[in-house]
C-alpha cells in the first residue's frame, strides 16, 4: 500500500433517480464536478456505470434518468483537465464485449495521458443484467466476469502476443492489442467484498476497493489468495469508501444525510439502520470525518480515500460539500 494521502471523489454520470433526484446534472455539470475536483487536490474521480432502470433500483417512474457512459464522458473529461486520475467506478463487465471494452481501455488511456484507471464490477442488479443480456438470462455472473477479466488481461497487461481464449461465455481467437495501453499494467481496480471477488483482485487486480467500515477484515480475508498467487498486501493500491456528508454540527450533518436521496436509498430501499450507518461512513463535522479517516490510517494503513458517494441532492450541494471535505478535512489526515 501507498503511504502517500490520496482522495478521490464520485461523479454523477449515472446516479439519478438513485442516489440523487432526477433531474440532476448534464453533461456540463458533470464536467463542472470534475474541473472543481481537480482544482480542490482530489487524486481521481470515479463514474458510476448504469445502463437500464430495472425495477431492482425502486426508482420513481416519474423520474426517467439521464445515465452517461463512463469511458466515453471520461474520454471528454480527459480534454478539460491536466492531472486528476479518471476512474471507471465500476465498469459493469459481464455487459460488455472485453475486446471493444480493451480496445476502449487502451484508447482512453493514451488520450488522457495514462490517467485511466479501469475499475471492474458485476454490476448492482440481477434484472439489469436480464434485460440487457437477455439471450444470457440464465448466465453465472460471477464465472462470465472471471472470463471476462482474463481476457483483459492477456490484452491490455499480458505477453504482447495473439490472445486466444474459449469459455463458457467469451470466445476470441488470435486477437491483437495496439497500442498497448500508456500505462503498464494499465491498473485494474475490483470491490472486495466476498472470497470470489478476493480471488480475482488476487490473480488481475492492481487495486482492492473495500467499504472504510470494516477495512481491516476484508484485508484479512484476502492474504490467503494473495498468498497462494505469490503475491503480498503491499502491491496493492487499497481504496477505503464510503457515504460523505459534513455540517457544522453532528445533528445538522445526520439530518442532511437522512434527508437526502442518498439517506433514502440506504434505509428505506436497502433497509439499513440509521445508527449503524452514522458510525460506519463519513457523516458528521469535518473533525469528526477527519478522525474516522486518522482511525482507518492508523488500524489498516491505508491511505487512499474514495468518497463513494456524496450525499446532497442538488449540484450546488454536491460542489459545497466537496469543498468543504477538500478545504475542512483533507488537511487534517495524516499518514
């Protein structure tokens, strides 16, 4: 693990009607998240990947959302900015052809200057996955992103030679990769949440995403993958996340969360306890946030942030409360 602090932020390329009211930002209010993010010392930023509103999102039907794909709105957003690192948070896999999907990977990552970062998932929901793949209803999510995922590999970070390759699900033979991406390996970034997800960090993976709650468990648990593929803790870049909302006061910091769509999301449509969410994510004021942050250095070690989501449900909300977690409690964590 790296000892440099890094931050990071999420952008709302698809967060509407979820995590955020419908209508929320456009094209340039997004562009708008990530020059501020830039200009206020955040390492990366992360979209989110969402393609169909299934009934799995209980999401308003008054509310359609505008949902923009990650790699294109990042290949945009590496035009209107210099240094901050663009994240894919996360790249739903089994809804992609890997081929165009490396192809893409590799292309975006030259244009940007090598700021890509390719984060990887299963995506959120079943049903989505149902209606957009619906000739693979019947597929296994996790062995189609296991194919996936090596063919990737062997395309944007293996041996510069042919891939061939014959699964269940992916079948390519003799397929080329130029250019290589600019960097090498291009970074593969996975959530670790349980030992199928650990199994691939530990064969693929570049980073581990884990919930701040918790960190040092899902550390734990993933040693003996790393272990059995000759590979330690320390070549990975861990991210700890979690949910963002600061105030002046710890009540004033609840109620806003709860008030938000994002509160909502967790307690009403996941049905989570509000107390447990309170002491797991960063909700409180910039000191309390800060020390959940210093707590997380000094029982894991990590020192790279991602705030997961930012809990406000207007973009003048959103950009207050990303100043105020960049001006307010970056400066006082310490590695």
């Amino acid at each position: 693990m790296n000892a440099r602090l890094r931050f990071d932020v999420e952008i709302p390329t698809c967060r509407e009607g979820v995590f955020v009211p419908a209508p929320f930002g456009g094209a340039e209010d997004i562009a708008e998240t990530v020059i501020r993010a830039e200009e206020w010392g955040f390492d990366a930023v992360w979209a989110t990947d969402f393609l169909n509103p299934t009934p799995s999102f209980g999401m308003p039907e008054e509310e359609p959302p505008r949902w923009y794909e990650p790699l294109i709105s990042l290949a945009a957003l590496a035009g209107r900015t210099e240094r901050i690192k663009l994240g894919t948070g996360v790249v739903m896999l089994p809804f992609r052809n890997p081929v165009i999907l490396a192809k893409q990977a590799a292309t975006l990552d030259h244009f940007s200057g090598g700021r890509l970062l390719l984060g990887l998932g299963l995506g959120a929901f079943r049903d989505e996955f149902e209606s957009v793949r619906a000739g693979r209803r019947r597929a296994h999510r996790g062995r189609m992103m296991d194919e996936h995922l090596e063919v990737l590999h062997h395309l944007l970070n293996g041996a510069d030679e042919p891939v061939s390759f014959a699964g269940d699900y992916v079948k390519v033979k003799d397929v080329r990769m130029h250019p290589r991406p600019r960097q090498q390996p291009l970074p593969f970034y996975l959530p670790g949440r349980n030992d199928a997800a650990h199994a691939r960090i530990a064969r693929y993976g570049h980073g581990l995403m884990v919930p701040g709650a918790g960190a040092a468990a899902h550390l734990q648990a993933m040693l003996p993958h790393l272990e059995a593929n000759g590979r330690s803790l320390e070549e990975l870049d861990v991210i700890a996340e979690g949910d963002m909302r600061l105030a002046s006061s710890r009540e004033a910091a609840v109620a806003g969360y709860f008030g938000s769509r994002m509160g909502h999301q967790r307690t009403k449509v996941r049905g989570l306890p509000a107390d447990r969410l309170v002491e797991e994510h960063w909700i409180g004021t910039p000191e309390e946030v800060a020390e959940k942050l210093n707590r997380i250095v000094r029982e894991t070690g990590i020192t790279h942030f991602n705030v997961l989501h930012v809990a406000a449900d207007s973009m003048t909300e959103r950009l207050e409360q990303m100043q105020r977690f960049a001006e307010e409690v970056m400066p006082q964590v310490c590695a």
